[in-house]
C-alpha cells in the first residue's frame, strides 16, 4: 500500500518554553511512529522533571509579571479569535499532520480542526459576556464575587484527538488569564508544536503558553508533582486519573478529570430504526472507535434484536477501512502497535465470550499498519470483559433485553458513566430512562451532538468535574467573596468584661 507522508515534516519535535523551541536539558528524546508503516519519522525531545521546573519557572513569571493575566477581557478575547481564525486558515495542514500522527481519517481529522477553532471562539466570547454575582443586604453589606484566574495550569492530553482536546483546555485556561504548561500525549506529539506558531501570530505573550512533550511517567509526572502548579486539567485512561489523583493530593490540587467510558446505546423496538442504526453505527466506528463517548455496548429491545444485528453487522462490514489520508476512509489506522495489540487481545478474548458477527482480525489487503475491521459481537452477557472494558477500538458489544428495567439495569452495570445514548419514541420512557440512566451526558434520539455550553464529564469511573461553558470558567477561576461593611459592624465585644 503505498504510504503518503505530508511534506514538509519537522526534522524533530521540541518543547516550547518562554516563547523559545528548545530541546531536553539533557538532550533526552523518545520516537515518534506513523501507524500506517509503523516506523519512526521522528525524534522529539522527552521532557524531565528539568524541563518541566523551566517550563513552570516560566510560566510563573508570566503571570506573576505579565501583561496577560492583567488584560482586559476584551483584549484576551481579541486575541482568542484571532487564534480561531488562524486554526481555521491552516485547517487542512492541522488535519493532514494530525492524520499522519494518528491514523484518524481525514475527514474527521478536518472536523476536529475546525472544533479546535470553534473552542477558542467560544470562549473569547464567553469572558466578554461573563458577569458575576453581587448581592445586597439592605443597609449592612454589599457583597460581590472577585473571579480571578488562578495560576500556572498543568494540562495533560490523550492521543485519540490530540489537537482538539489541547484545544478544549488551553481555550478556558487561557481566556480567563492563566498561563499554561502543556503535556501532549507522547504517542501524537506532532500537532500540538503548531500551537506555538499560532499563539505567537496572535499575540499571546512569552511564557504564556508552554509546551513539554515527554512520556506520562516523566513530564507528565513531573508536571503532577510541581508545587507551583495549584491546577491540573487530564483527560485520559481512568487508571492513569487515579495515579494522578494520588500524586497530586499532598499538593491538594484543583483537579479535573476526563477518564474512559463504556458507554451504552439502548434501542427500543418503538425507535427510528433506520436513524438508530446510522448513530450507533457511527458512535462506535467514527475516530477509529478511539472515542471517551463512544458507544460501545449497543442494548437492543428483544422484537427487534435479530433484524437490528443482522443490519448492523451488514454495515459494519460494509464500512471502508483503509488509508487515513483518503476521503473515503471510514476507519483508519489505529495510533499505535501497542494499542492496536490491546484491541485484537479484545477481538480475541470476545470471540471466547461472544457470537462474532462482523469482523474479528485484520481487514484483508491490509497487511501492515494498525488496521482493525470493524468488529461486532452478538449476544454479548453483562460479565463478559468486552461488556465491561474499555476496548477504545472499532470493537462493539450487542446484548438484548426484554424490559425497560433490565435495559437500565444493564445500562447502568459497569464502572463507568461517561454517555448515554437513548433510542425511543415513547416520551415518559425518554425521560424517565434518561434520567435513571448513570451517565454525564445523555442523547436521546441522537448521536454525540454537543453545544458547547452543555457541561462535558463523567459520573463513577468516568470523570470528576465538569468541563463546558461557565463550568470550564469556573475550574481555571478562583471565586473570591468580598464583602464590605455599608454600616457599622456589630462584633461581640471580647475581652471587655473587667
Ligand atoms: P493515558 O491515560 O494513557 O494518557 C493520557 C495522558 O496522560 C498522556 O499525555 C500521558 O502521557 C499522560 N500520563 C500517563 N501517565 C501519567 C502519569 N503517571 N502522570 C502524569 N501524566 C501521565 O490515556 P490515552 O491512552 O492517551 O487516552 C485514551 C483514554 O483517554 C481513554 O481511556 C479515553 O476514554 C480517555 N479519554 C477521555 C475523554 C473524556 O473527555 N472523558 C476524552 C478523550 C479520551
């Protein structure tokens, strides 16, 4: 197959520190795999706990001296747009780098550019509008809200949409006047170096915004454990949240986290099945099925479960999968060896506990790369592993039900609670089931379809916080309650009893 590689490639990838490209201190670096030849095309540099303390030093003076914290919101929000419009001018670059380093089609990987830009032009209008609270206690108080952005942001970022997830982060830190230390994910460093370049166009201020790339272990550790950083905003495996937990406790950090899902689409026999069958379809195979929302364990009403499996598997093998870099591609290469061996031990382990009925290995005529047919298992039982874990492949699970409560039931049965996808035509069973159901967010009689003002994050397993809207805000402000005296101030007198 032949291997289209963009040009113009960096010769290597390196940090961003103080408005400077640099290397490790100690000239550490790490390799960087394309997933369709799975060959390293570049080295970059693999931050240590050095590199984060400069990146922090850094960031640190640009808050506690610059221009940017201090700037009116008109002004940030200025140069937030500003940062959209150059995302959007450079879209087809973004997308061709973001789909070289991923192996996410090139379709989707324009889609999630462009929601990159949309991300900051959410909040550059978002500050200008925001207002805070004042309340008044007649003739005694005025009290009002003093917001302030908090500090030096740690913001630790997954692989799956690299881009747009930095994107999600770095638009509510910067707009409300943090400065930022960014670890991307070491698997999909590629993309996120043009943030330097866009930031710089923009305007936004040396130090502002820094970047170390580097593994989880290292960098990311570091940046977990640096006592100068009071924030840090993950998204990641859930496993990978825990250890962040714990490492950031004797800190007693604002947490945020964006963890995995396992998340359930329940078809009953009353839907559209035509449109339950497009969204499900997509909601499990659209990014590759490397996607936190996805919804991977379809529960289908017993009348229709036969005709419904028959259906999807159909599409499922009609799906195209092949070279990232074709429009036409459906399912691309998955990001790495490492990952798409975890996903065929999954295709494996279902075959032990499942009815295959579309794909199961390696699609033919694709002999190397990361490529994975789309996989479906029938008659899946709720204790099966494919049921309960996160595979975060083009793999899905089909189990039936007969009742509204054993749907829910089932819906609700693993550990996390990130989506919910509800398929139904019976008003009071849409509502009552959406609001039982144990997840962040629900869609009912949708595929994953988010303005940005909802609130984004998980319940269980699945996340702490929410992101989103005045949430985002919320998470990179300090709220501080001031109150002032209108009259005297009536202390009980202690110490005046003698
Ligand atoms: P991951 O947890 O392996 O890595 C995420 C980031 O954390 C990477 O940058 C990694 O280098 C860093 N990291 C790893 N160990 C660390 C440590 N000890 N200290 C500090 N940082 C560390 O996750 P991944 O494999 O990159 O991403 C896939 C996961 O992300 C899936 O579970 C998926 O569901 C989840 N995800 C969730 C959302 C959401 O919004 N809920 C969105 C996208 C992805």
């Amino acid at each position: 197959m032949s291997h289209y590689i963009p040009e113009n490639l960096p010769s290597k990838i390196q940090h961003f520190i103080d408005g400077q490209f640099v290397d490790s201190i100690g000239g550490e670096t790490f390799d960087v795999l394309d997933p369709v030849s799975n060959e390293s095309y570049v080295q970059a540099a693999a931050g240590q706990k050095a590199d984060i303390e400069l990146a922090v030093a850094a960031a640190q003076r640009a808050f506690k001296t610059g221009p940017w914290p201090r700037m009116l919101p008109r002004q940030r929000s200025r140069v937030l747009h500003k940062i959209a419009d150059l995302i959007e001018a450079r879209d087809q670059r973004l997308a061709e780098l973001e789909t070289f380093d991923t192996g996410l089609p090139i379709t989707q990987a324009l889609g999630q550019a462009n929601r990159a830009a949309e991300n900051f032009r959410f909040f550059a209008d978002l500050i200008v509008a925001q207002r805070d609270d004042t309340y008044k206690v007649p003739g005694r108080q005025v009290n009002y809200v003093n917001r302030k952005p908090i500090g030096v942001a740690g913001l630790i970022t997954p692989w799956n949409t690299p881009f747009m997830l930095e994107s999600w982060k770095l638009a509510p830190a910067l707009a409300t006047g943090n400065t930022v230390v960014l670890k991307p994910a070491e698997f999909t460093p590629l993309s996120a170096s043009l943030w330097a370049e866009i930031f710089r166009e923009a305007g936004v201020p040396d130090g502002v915004f820094n970047l170390v790339n580097g593994l989880g272990e290292e960098a990311g550790d570091a940046l977990v454990k640096h006592p100068d950083v009071p924030l840090i905003s993950f998204t990641g495996e859930s496993r990978t949240g825990q250890i962040i937990f714990g490492n950031a406790a004797p800190f007693l950090k604002g947490l945020s986290m964006e963890l995995g899902g396992k998340s359930p689409a329940v078809v009953f026999a009353d839907a559209d099945i035509e449109a339950a069958l497009d969204a499900t379809v997509f909601g499990v195979f659209s990014l590759n099925g490397e996607r936190c929302t996805a919804g991977s364990r379809i529960l289908v009403e017993r009348p229709i479960y036969d005709d419904f499996v028959a259906r999807y598997a159909e599409r499922a093998k009609n799906i195209v999968v092949g070279d990232p870099h074709d429009p036409k591609t459906e399912v691309g290469a998955l990001v790495h060896p490492e990952h798409y061996d975890k996903v065929m031990s999954y295709v494996e382990i279902g075959k032990t506990e499942a009815r295959l009925v579309a794909g199961g290995g390696r699609p033919e005529g694709l002999e190397t790369g990361n490529y994975v047919s789309p996989t479906v298992f029938a008659d899946v039982a709720p204790d099966a592993r494919i049921f309960q874990e996160e595979i975060f492949g083009p793999v899905v699970a089909i189990t039936p039900f007969d009742t509204d409560e054993e749907a829910l039931e089932l819906a609700n049965n693993t550990r996390y609670g990130l989506a919910a996808y509800i398929w139904t035509n019976n008003l009071k069973r849409a509502h009552n089931f959406s609001q039982s159901v144990e997840a962040g967010m629900v869609w009912l009689n949708s595929n994953n379809v988010r303005d940005l003002r909802t609130p984004f994050g998980g319940v269980k397993a699945s996340g702490l916080g929410h992101e989103g809207g005045y949430r985002s805000i919320d998470f990179y402000t300090d709220q501080q309650a001031v109150h002032i005296t209108l009259n005297e101030a009536h202390s009980p007198r202690f110490g005046t009893a003698k």
